[in-house]
C-alpha cells in the first residue's frame, strides 16, 4: 500500500513486543466485562499521539495468561522514532504492562498472519506447599508428578495430528504441526514448553491438563494417543489453570526486536 | 525449661519456615500502623489452635522485603504435629505468606539468637526497560551495571570489619563478618548474595546501594574500602529499594526442616 494515493499515505505501522502480568485482564483482546491488555495499549497510544487506533495482536491471551512476548501493531501517522514509543507507551501504561521493544515495519504486516511461529510456556509448581511467591505466576500442583512419563507422552504428540481433543471447540481444521512439546523438570517445578505455527484455541492448557493427569498416573499414554487417533472437542479432558500459562514469543521471517535476551525467552 | 514445675509445663515449641511476598506489609515485625507477617502468623495460630501467642522471628524483615526461608516460633500447648501446623496455618494464612514446613524444637530455641547463618538474596533486572513480571520482586535499574567491577568490590568488603558505614543507625558494637558477598550476573539480571551470621540494620540494602553506583563508575573500589577502614553510620549513602531483597535461609545447628530444596533456596 506504501505510495498510495490515499488518503492515509503518511501512515506508518508499528510493531511492539509486550511483556504483561495478565493477572487483572479479561484476556488480552478488548472486552466489554472487564479490562484487556489491547484496551490498555490503545489507551496509551491515544496518551501519547492523541491518534485512536486499533491494535491486532499476534495470539489471543486468554483472563490470567502473561505474556513475556507477545506482539502487537497498529498504523500511526505519529514520526515518533521506535525507541520513542517505547519510552512513551511505557510511561502511560501500567505497571503490570510493558513494552519492551519496538519497530517500524510494512505496512501491510499482520501480526496473527504473518507469524512463522509461537513459543508458550506453562509453569507448574510441583512442590507439596503452596508457595507465596509463585502465586498467580504457576500452577501449583501438590502431589508428586512424574515428569519423565509426562516428557514421554509430551514427545508423543509432536508433529501433525489432529488436536481436536486437546482444543476448545474450534470451527474449522484441526490439523496443527506441533513442533516441539517438552516437559522440562526441576528444583520442585516442571515446565511444558510447546512450539508451532499456530494452535487451536486453549490447545496448551488443554495439553498440560492430560499431561498432568497421566503426571499423577490416572492416565495411561496410549490414552492421549488414542485422543489423537479420534478426535473429538475437548475430549482430552480440561485445562490447566490459565495463572501458569506465558505467550513466551512470536516469530517472524525477517523480524528482530534486537533484545539480547531474545523476544522475552530469558524469563 | 523443660521439666519446670510451672504453670506451662505441658507447653511445646513449634518453629515454622515461612514463604512471604513482602509488597503488600509494613515488615515483618508487629507494628501499630499496618499489617506485618508476625501479626498474620499469630491470627492463623489463634485461628487453628484458639491460643494467643506471640510469634520471634529470626530476621527483621522491612515493608516490601520478601523472605524464601525465615523462620519464626511460638509456644503452644496443642498437640498438633508438626505436620497439621504446616497444613492447618497455610490454610488460615493469606495467599501471600504460607508456611513451608515446621519442626518441634526445644523450650528454649531463640530463632533470633540461635542463628548461625543468614543468607540473604538481593535481585537487580538489569535490562532496559522495566519488567512488569518482576515489578515488586527486583529493582529495575535501567542503566548498564558493570557487574564484574562489582563482584571485585564485592569480595573486598567479605570478612571482619566495621560495616557501620554500611548500615543505618545502630547502638552497639558494628562489627560483623561477611562470610559472603557475591555478584553473580547473568540473562539481564544481577544478583548479590550476602551470608553472616549477623548483620547490621539495612546493611544489604545499603551494601546494594554503592555497588551499585560503582557498577555505574560513579564512584571507585578503594571509596568502599576507605568507608570500611573510616566506619560512619550510613556513610556509603542510600539503602537499595526494599522489593529487590529476599531473606533466602537461616540455618540452626542440628535443626533442618528437611526440604528438598534446601530452605528456601532454590527459587
């Protein structure tokens, strides 16, 4: 669209890497019931450029989800400079959101669209007390879990299935590429890490959920494969609580935030 | 006391490891202005047993300070076990502060004066931008710290000295032997480990303070040493913010609370 005649030929569009504490947030879209992190950033956009915009966001978080790096853009006739919005928006949103970098790219980029790849992660405190600390930042799961049988089943289902019965219902094709599914323990706690291209609604807390239970053995592996075999909505059971699940990071061809740390991956 | 004829003979004392997110209390100690950790405990004892006690804490912990493993006790004439305790005060305590474990220990045990060793945590993120998954739990400093001039700074001040300079204002004697002080950077974040049997008031808030302003360059290596060799109350300048630093453990001859994880601290 750059060179337009339009009327918008000025415009300019900016992608942001966000870091939140989705402990207070309805989810991350907008919402009418309660407040999102879109909300809060399209507010904070008009703080700063006194521009209304529309922000689309790369995943869909849902209420209690954190994120160390999800992405998000929005078009902007602002000649704020990136590091300039990335000082700006910080100094307007709250405290339990951030940017944690920023890019000018084309306009035409769409950040659901266009992502190669997603990394989420889902921490589960495995420890026989609760722990102050990792409150709303884990799951935590009491009685001893067995991670190696859960790493087992876990590398059972990578690759392409049909991921039905690990999803919310889902209009449409069910077929995913799971690239990665790894259930890493220690020091009292376990974390599932999954990567694809994209995955089915509630699909990571709907893995972690039958993870878990087979973690506590009152499910057998053939059974989650069996779940893959015949697909059905949900039928793997229910999610994990959304407190332990982090949109870890969003990959793009051609797209670097430049932080050291990677899009978030250090934390 | 064992053995008295009094009027509490049949009396037992119950030491308990404690887990606390600091943010939201005045500090550890009771106070009339605001909730603290001693006043939560002794209302979740109150809760389980009907008895009031009052609780001795190993470590004076301020507002906003975190502790992984303090360790506080109290009399009780229940007859609980140790177990129930663990089970019956997290569920009466706010999700905040939990007890990790809990012991039976002699009449006499004084969390306070029988400590051998405390080792305390302080955490700096070190990245650009603030981290809304960190706020409350580490200081931002946005600035580059150079960590390794740090370190060296650091192993200087370890051993017997005055540390007057490094503590606030304190009747009595100032010296103490830091068996510890550690710099350990690494993905963004520094840390500072401090272990004494003993320390001053503030004094790892006001060590984290001109180390940090050294790891800036804004002052050099032998000004700490000179603050050393010429103690002055608080004279190496302001305390760290209280939401960076964490009461990691206490240790007791011949008292373990059996943890995996050792007390506390592998979080």
């Amino acid at each position: 669209m750059n060179g337009d005649a339009g009327a918008r030929t000025d415009g300019r569009r900016i992608a942001v890497l966000l870091e939140y504490d989705g402990t207070a947030y309805s989810g991350s879209q907008y919402q009418e019931n309660g407040p999102s992190i879109q909300s809060e950033l399209e507010t904070a956009i008009h703080k700063l450029t006194s521009e209304t915009v529309r922000a689309a966001f790369a995943g869909r978080t849902d209420a209690g989800v954190h994120a160390l790096g999800q992405v998000a853009s929005f078009e902007t006739t602002s000649r704020l400079t990136a590091a300039e919005f990335v000082s700006g928006l910080n100094h307007f949103l709250p405290e339990d959101i951030a940017v944690r970098s920023a890019l000018e790219v084309a306009r035409e980029f769409d950040p659901r669209r266009h992502a190669n790849s997603r990394l989420y992660r889902y921490r589960i405190d495995n420890r026989a007390v609760r722990s102050p600390l990792e409150r709303n930042r884990s799951w935590h799961v009491a009685r001893p879990l067995d991670a190696a049988a859960m790493q087992r089943a876990a590398a059972g289902l990578e690759g392409k299935h049909d991921f039905a019965s690990f999803a919310g219902p889902f209009e449409g094709r069910t077929e995913r590429t799971l690239r990665r599914c790894e259930v890493i323990a220690g020091g009292g706690s376990i974390t599932v890490e999954m990567e694809a291209q994209a995955f089915l609604p509630h699909q990571v807390r709907r893995t972690v959920g039958p993870l878990v239970e087979l973690g506590f053995g009152r499910i057998e592996e053939k059974m989650l494969m069996a779940w893959l075999d015949e697909p059905r909505a949900s039928a793997a059971g229910p999610a994990a609580p959304s407190c332990g699940l982090y949109l870890v990071s969003v990959a793009y061809d051609g797209l670097d935030f430049g932080l050291e740390d990677g899009n978030g991956q250090s934390a």
